[in-house]
C-alpha cells in the first residue's frame, strides 16, 4: 500500500517571536518568495551580516545601490524597508504574520517540488 503514496513533507513552523528582528522577518520572508531577489541578495552578504551583528539597524542601509522594484502602488521605497516598517509595529498580529509566512513557505515548498 506504501508504493501508492508519496512521503509527506513538513514544513516547520514559524515561532512568531522568531520573526521580530529585522534579519530573521526579512529572511523568512524571502524563505516565503515576497522580498525581491535583488534586495535579498543585498541584504545576504557576508559583509552586511558582520556590520548587523554590530549594529543591528544598519541592516537595510546596504539597498541604497539596489534599484527599487515596481509595484502596485508605484511606492518609492525598497519593499524590504516597507515590510519592515509595517512589521515593527505588530504585536497580536505578528503570530497571524508568522502563520501566514508558513503557509507560504509550505505552498512554495509543495510547487517547487
């Protein structure tokens, strides 16, 4: 009976506290397929993760060479700094983000595959 089905595949959760910095928010949400590539690859190197460690606000300062992606709304802000903005200010919402993010990332999972 076995050879008829398919392993299942788990994708973790997201504890909601693990969202509130900014490097794991915006890590995750690149894990979930909503931060441009451009910006995250900005954001990822090396160097900028020694600056964060010293200064944990310096984190976006590294998208000023990074041109800003178009969207719906023609805002004139990398969508990361958006992101970020409107996620420092949750409280009870930052589980229901948290849940959210895992249900993309277990969607985006279950695609690719």
């Amino acid at each position: 009976m076995q050879h008829h089905f398919e392993t299942p595949t788990i994708s973790p959760a997201i504890p909601s506290r693990s969202i509130r910095s900014q490097y794991n928010l915006l890590r995750t949400a690149h894990k979930a397929g909503i931060i441009p590539q451009e910006e995250w690859n900005a954001i990822s190197t090396p160097e900028n993760l020694k600056l964060v460690k010293s200064d944990p606000e310096s984190l976006l300062k590294c998208l000023k060479d990074v041109p800003i992606t178009p969207r719906y709304n023609n805002a004139n802000v990398h969508y990361c700094v958006e992101l970020w903005r409107k996620a420092k200010g949750l409280n009870r919402g930052r589980a229901v983000l948290a849940c959210v993010l895992a249900h993309l990332i277990a969607m985006k999972t279950f695609v690719e595959r």
